[in-house]
C-alpha cells in the first residue's frame, strides 16, 4: 500500500481503544508511534520523549501523575502530533484549552476524529473541474486556506499563562 492509500484508508483509534490505565513515558512513546505511523513518512519517528518533555514545559500537555500519563493525556499527545503539523504551539494550547477542556477530552476528540475522516473521505472529491486536473495545488490550496483561516479564528482567543 503506498503513502496515498494508507493516508486515504486511515481511521484514528477510537477513545475506548487508548489506554485506559495511566501509562509511562515509554509506553506512550510505543503506544502513539504505532497509532501515528501510517501518517509519517516511512523511517521518521512522530514522537520523542524530548519532545513530550518540551510539551509539558511549554504547557501545552499537563505534567504527568507520579511519572504516569492519563488517557487524556495520550489523546492530547495524539492530537498535539497532527496539530503541529499546521499550527503553532500557541495556537495548539489554545485550540486544546478550548475544544478539549479537562473532563471534556473525549466528547472533543469524538469530534475531531468525525471531522477527520471527514476530510479524509473528501480528498479526491474535487469541486471545480480544475481540481481534478491539478489536485497537488487543491491540496496546497485547501491547507493555505484552511491554515489561516484556523489561525484567525485562535487569534480571537486569548488564554491565561
């Protein structure tokens, strides 16, 4: 199956799948770079104990519970992963405080995964006849697009440090 097909066949884990015991770090590592990794190119890693680490500093993941992180915790490191390849840590501890406040993560992420394979589903649907023709730059399009128009709308947010 190439990069295309996996990425048009993807379906997120669903919220009962994630672990439902608090994990450690490495288990989570194990746990999401499976979940993630028909999404990355082939040899690249998506998650790092560094980068969970930068995370937590940043804010934009709660610290871990006696080293151990909750269900909750590893959904929002999923989400993290897919955000940041279009927003910026900001934008993404904003977007989480907003779309997946404490005790609301699952209703959040049920949300998302809809809106996903949504857009998943819609990849090759073109709207005008130019779009079947040139679908790299309807792809390239779409993510400007979508880019800035989700960067505006976090814009009118603004969190508590």
């Amino acid at each position: 199956m190439d990069q295309l097909d996996l990425l048009r066949s993807y379906r997120c884990p669903d919220y009962e799948a994630f672990p439902s015991v608090p994990l450690y770090k490495d288990q989570v590592l194990v746990f999401l770079n499976q979940a993630l990794a028909p999404l990355w190119p082939e040899g690249e890693t998506p998650l790092t104990s560094a980068m969970i680490n930068n995370y937590v500093k940043l804010k934009v993941l709660s610290p871990p519970e006696h080293k151990k992180y909750s269900r909750d915790q590893v959904v929002c490191l999923y989400l993290i992963l897919l955000f940041k390849q279009v927003l910026t840590m900001e934008e993404i501890r904003t977007l989480l405080a907003l779309e997946f406040p404490a005790g609301q993560v699952a209703q959040g992420y049920q949300v998302f995964v809809r809106l996903l394979e949504q857009e998943l589903n819609q990849l090759e649907q073109p709207v005008l006849p130019e779009a079947a023709e040139h679908p790299l730059m309807t792809g390239v399009t779409r993510a400007f697009v979508c880019r800035r128009y989700a960067s505006v709308l976090l814009s009118q947010h603004t969190l508590p440090e």
